[in-house]
C-alpha cells in the first residue's frame, strides 16, 4: 500500500515515523510510572519556555520554575499578540507549523508548533482513529468541514484532501438539495468513515430520517463518524446511530494543541495524557477534585516553539472521579465559559442551559431541523430556526413554560423561521450567542 499520506507529512518536513516511535514509547509507561513522566515533561517545558522564550519570561514575572500551581493561566487575550513576539529563540515562522485558531471562542490567534510537536499530533491523532480501523494512509473519508473561499485557500484544501483521501462536503448550505446530492456521493463512493462538524452531520442525519433512510443501506463499506467541533446532545447521537447505521465517536480538540479527549471503544471519553496535561481549574486557578466542575486548562508537553502552558482554553468541564494520571476521563463538557447567559435577577446560567431546554420541546415533532438562540437584551431572546412549519403557539408556550421554570420568569422572546442559520466563516453552528 502506498503511504501517501505519510508521505505528504514526512515531505512537509514532520518526522512523523520518529513521533510514531516516540508515542508508543509513551503508551508503553505503565500507570506507576506515570506521575513521574508527567512531572519531568512539565518541568522540561516550563523550564524550556522560561529560558528560550521572552513572551513566556515575561508572563511568569521570573526566570526560575518553583511551583506549578503558582504558573500564571495563559489567557487567549494573552496570545493577542504578533506571533513573532511569541515564538522561542531558535525558531522563526519559516520553520515551523502556523495555523489559526477558529475564534470560536470570540478571541481568534494566530499560533505556532514545531515540526517534531506537530509530528507527535499526528501520531496522536492516528493511535486514537485506529481505535475503530481508521487508517489515513488507506481509508476514505466523507468530510462535513467548512473550507476557505479565496482561491489559494481553497486549491490549498483540496490538494490536502487528496493526499489524505479525503472527499470534502462544503456546509455552508445544507439545504434538502444540496443534501440529495451529498446522499448521491454516499451510493456511489466507498467511503470508510464519516469525519466532520456535529451540527452538519446531525442535519444530514435529519435529512436521512425524513426518508426513512438507513446510511450503511446505500454505503455499506462505512465503518465510523467521527463529530467534532461542536457539542453533541445524546438525542442526536441516538438518531445519528439509527441513521447512519454506525457508531459515533464524539471528539474534542484544539487546533492549537492536539485532540483533547476522544471517545474510546469503552464509550469513556478518553483524554490525551500522552502530549498534554489536562487541568480543571476553580475560578481561583487552584486544581479541584476529580467530579468537581471548572476551567479547562491545557499544557502542551512538547511544543517548544511556542509556550501553551496552563492554557485557559475557554470551556467547562468535569473529569470524572475515576480518572487517573495516565488515563483521565472527561465526564462532562459543560460549554464555553464566554457561552453566558445573564438574566434579570442577577442570575448566571450557561447558554447551553436556554439551549437544552428548548431543544426538548423545539425538536419533538421532528419539523425542526436547527436552531440557535441569541440574547439581545438583558431580559430578551431570539430564537432563529429552520422548519417546514411556522412554530405552533402550543410549542411557544411550551418553551416559554419550561424557560420560566428552569430559569426565570419574565423572560422576552421572538421566533424567526428562517431557510438557512448563519455559520461562523468556517462553517461552525453557535448554538448560544449573546449580544450583550
């Protein structure tokens, strides 16, 4: 079989056969061993950073590594700032990995790894996907990403497609047509697994409901979806199950630093303790107890060209109690910490909060495809959806009941049916926006 994509990477200048190596050296660490190798790595980049690295000097206020919970929480608004003000001594923007964070979060950056970081990404990304017989060099991917529109960037997407045998699916109009020809790519390729946005695959799934379509009844070859990017509700993973006829895996990561938790076979959401170390903070940034809610916050252990070291990546979490140094368990993501919702009475409640509760009343009949919710005012709401029909006033009271009940009374909406939902440029769904 030929490599192509391990050939792609090696020829862009990642060692990804020594990273590969270098991983399984890592899993091999048994679970006694462990704290020690979390505790050298993070030493040695701390120490790394604090020596080659003015941005991160500068940051931490002194030149010495003492205590790691006194290690100040790098904020995006931290990494506002030019890259070449951020990058480590020895590298430069020509020999390293930049790319740009989605801003999905509000504060996009521009970021930098290098080449042997970037490698061990990789060899990350290909341990876990071998999980469920995923081999990049070998297997077909239908893909529900967004893709830049200028002309450079596009051709730029495509030929990674290729060399990553990939067939991408653009998603910024997921209307009944375009999706009839989505569904016509799926009786005539043989794709081996599905890679892409939850939000896109979920109305694809819908789409697929509607007509009483089985997915592995057209394309029996799939083996997997992969959702990332967005959060994904069980109800929507239920009906994806039933529809695409396989299992889906539910993925988080960070285009900054690596995938962050991947479903295993067990169905735990497995974190990466090979190449990161996974924190939940109080708002104090002290670590809380396993089962105990807060702050993401992320250390990449081997990026050097560029300082992610208590890294506030703008979500809530929970790891789950029987988490262990070498194999935590990501419980719950609760949602991004900018995702607020702030109401009348003073009350805090997390977007996803609005969102749960109108989902369970908007979606019962199976009209409505998507929606999102936008706070204008303080105590005002807009409801944007796409459906066949007009929402019944017995649906509105419905929402406006349990919105009253879960959050407060007094509360203001407006509902506007709409044939498509905006996306962010890169074909992101925010389920929860605030305009305050």
């Amino acid at each position: 079989m030929f490599n192509l994509f391990h050939l792609s990477l090696k020829l862009s200048g990642f060692p990804i056969a020594k990273a590969q190596a270098d991983f399984e050296k890592i899993l091999e660490i048994s679970e006694t061993d462990y704290p020690d190798y979390l505790e050298n790595k993070k030493r040695e980049i701390v120490e790394f950073h604090l020596k080659n690295n003015t941005f991160y000097q500068n940051l931490v206020g002194k030149d010495r590594f003492e205590n790691w919970n006194d290690l100040p929480v790098l904020t995006k608004k931290d990494l506002q700032k030019p890259l070449k003000d951020r990058i480590s001594k020895g590298y430069s923007e020509k020999t390293v990995f930049v790319n740009k964070t989605s801003g999905s979060s509000g504060d996009p950056f521009v970021f930098a790894k290098d080449k042997e970081a970037h490698a061990i990404t990789w060899a990350s990304i290909i341990h876990r996907f071998g999980w469920y017989g995923v081999d990049f060099n070998s297997s077909y991917q239908a893909r529900f990403y967004g893709i830049p529109l200028d002309f450079i960037g596009y051709r730029k997407e495509r030929l990674k497609d290729f060399l990553s045998k990939r067939y991408r699916f653009p998603i910024f109009d997921l209307s009944d047509k375009v999706l009839d020809g989505v569904l016509e790519h799926f009786k005539t390729k043989k794709f081996d697994y599905i890679n892409g946005y939850t939000s896109s695959i979920v109305l694809f799934g819908k789409y697929l409901q509607e007509r009483n379509i089985i997915l592995t009844d057209v394309c029996p070859t799939l083996k997997v979806c992969m959702v990332t990017s967005e959060m994904l509700f069980e109800e929507d993973k239920i009906l994806l199950e039933k529809h695409l006829g396989i299992p889906v895996v539910n993925e988080y990561g960070a285009s900054e630093l690596d995938l962050i938790a991947f479903q295993n076979p067990n169905d735990e959401w497995q974190v990466n303790s090979e190449t990161l170390f996974v924190e939940i903070l109080d708002e104090n940034n002290q670590p809380v107890q396993y089962g105990k809610e807060g702050k993401v916050v992320i250390t990449s252990l081997y990026n050097k060209a560029h300082p992610f070291i208590r890294y506030e990546i703008g979500d809530v979490g929970i790891l789950d109690e029987k988490s262990t140094l070498k194999k935590p368990i990501l419980k719950k993501l609760i949602g991004r910490t900018s995702d607020v919702a702030l109401l009348p009475s003073g009350k805090k409640s997390p977007g996803l909060t609005f969102y749960y509760v109108t989902k369970s009343i908007i979606e019962d009949d199976g009209n409505v495809k998507e929606f999102i919710v936008r706070q204008t005012k303080l105590d005002s709401f807009d409801i944007d959806y796409v459906s066949s029909v007009e929402l019944s006033l017995e649906q509105i009271q419905e929402i406006e009941k349990a919105i009253a009940k879960y959050l407060e009374p007094g509360l203001h909406f407006t509902y506007n049916r709409k044939e498509v939902l905006e996306r962010t440029k890169r074909g992101k769904l925010k389920q929860f926006q605030s305009n305050l």
